[in-house]
C-alpha cells in the first residue's frame, strides 16, 4: 500500500535511539548469517530451528531434536529476528526505522525494549490461535512492528509523514493517514486469507499489542494523540531572522547598533 520515507518528529527526551538501532543491527546479523553465509541446508534448518510452529507450540507435532536450537516457548521471541529473504528484512526495518525511534522516546529504552518483544510475543500467539495446527515456521519482525505502527500512531497521528504510494508518489501526509489504513487492511486480509502465505493474524496480534501496551508503558506526562502541539522538522528548522533587526511599526528591517542606537 506504501512505503514509509520519513517522519518529521524529532526525539524529545532521548538523544540517540539505541535500543531502535540495536534491533536493526541484530536483525540484519541474523540475516547474514543465515540467509547469505550459510548453506540453503543450514538456512532453511535455523528458519525451521528458531521460527515460531503453531503445531509444537500446541502440541500437535514435535521438532526433531537436531531441529530444537532453542527451548519451545523461547521460540515467540526468536521467530522475531529471522527473516526469510533481504526484502523481507529491508520492508521490516525500514518501518523500525522511521517510527521506532520516537516510540522509544515515548517510552524510554528498556520500556521500548520489553514492548518490542511483547509485541513480537503477543503477534506469534495471535498467529498460533488463527492456525493451532499449522507446522509452517513463522519468521520476521512484522508482530513487533505491527505494534511499533500502532503506538505510532496512538502518539503522533497528525505528524507528517513522507510515504511513497504505490511504489512511485511520493507524499507528505499526516500520519493517521496512511497508518490507519494499514491498521485497517491487515484486519481485512486477516478475514479474507487467514491461512494465505502473510500471516496476517501476528499482524493483527502486534497491532492489539501495540495499542493497549503504549497506554500504560509510555512515560508519565506523555500525552496521546498529539495533545500537545508538535511542530513539524521542516518548521523547526526555518531561518530565524537575526536578533540583532528590530522593526518599527511602518518601517523597514533596520539592524539594531551593538551600543543601542538606531
């Protein structure tokens, strides 16, 4: 439907975002490793090993014991960080990327840490639900970044945001635009192909997530909505004219003399 380009909100009260960069750095490691360093055998074996398994998690179906990497519940987390192809990792990060960063301003680094895994945890069970006895792996950061979206944009719907639509139209809109819509069609794809190849149900399980977790994990005094006013980077970023000008009603701009007079 769109692509996200950038978002004009500046962070408030972090400086760098690093739990949002983090999680890019993991997730792109992760790849390399397993999608490009190792063999199709030993790719294939980790998306098998680390993903999400409706069947094992509801005991339908059990993974050979060369299979089990990691502890079965461990699973709702780690399907999170492998990604079955670049673009399948590049569409991901780069939602993290332009709404991260001030969702974890909102909610300060180990709060957004614990919301991002959560997020991931409640899309893997949500997706578990839809097909309890599915033994097709999960994989990919889409739960968590459902629920990156949604916080995003329960804090900052009327921001501007550059998104290009349909692949070629780029445009400046509001947030709630664009993200609503999103919101809107994985609920509507999740009832037309609930067992198609997009799991649209973790989707939906990190837009639920998202939604009621920032209410009561973002920071005191952080407002919903944009209570407060926000103004926009290109605003911000405007010339200011020089203090040392003064106008007089009915004049022109006239610089003001170091020793006060005009």
């Amino acid at each position: 439907m769109f692509i996200p380009l950038h978002d004009a909100n500046t962070l408030k009260h972090i400086k760098v975002q690093w739990v949002t960069m983090a999680l890019i750095a993991l997730n792109v490691a992760v790849w390399l490793f397993t999608g490009v360093v190792a063999s199709p055998s030993a790719s294939q074996a980790t998306i098998v090993g680390l993903g999400y398994i409706p069947a094992v998690a509801f005991h339908y179906a059990t993974l050979e014991p060369a299979l089990a990497f990691t502890p079965e519940p461990l699973t709702y987390i780690t399907y999170s960080f492998v990604h079955s192809g670049f673009w399948h990792l590049a569409s991901n990060m780069l939602f993290l990327w332009v709404f991260g960063d001030n969702v974890e301003d909102a909610m300060g680094h180990l709060r957004f840490l614990a919301f991002y895994l959560l997020c991931a945890t409640a899309g893997a069970l949500f997706h578990g639900l839809v097909g309890t006895t599915s033994e097709a792996p999960l994989v990919g950061a889409s739960g968590a970044i459902s629920g990156v979206v949604t916080a995003y944009v329960v804090l900052h719907p009327r921001v501007k945001v550059w998104v290009l639509v349909l692949m070629r139209v780029p445009l400046p809109l509001p947030a709630f635009v664009p993200l609503l819509l999103w919101i809107g069609q994985q609920f509507v794809m999740l009832i037309i192909e609930p067992d198609g190849s997009i799991s649209w149900g973790a989707h939906v399980g990190g837009i639920v997530a998202g939604g009621l977790l920032v209410l009561v994990m973002r920071r005191r005094g952080v407002p919903l909505f944009d209570r407060e006013v926000v103004t926009p980077k290109a605003v911000s970023d405007r010339p200011i004219p020089n203090p040392t000008m003064v106008v007089a009603p009915g004049q022109q701009l006239r610089p003001r003399l170091p020793w006060g007079k005009q």
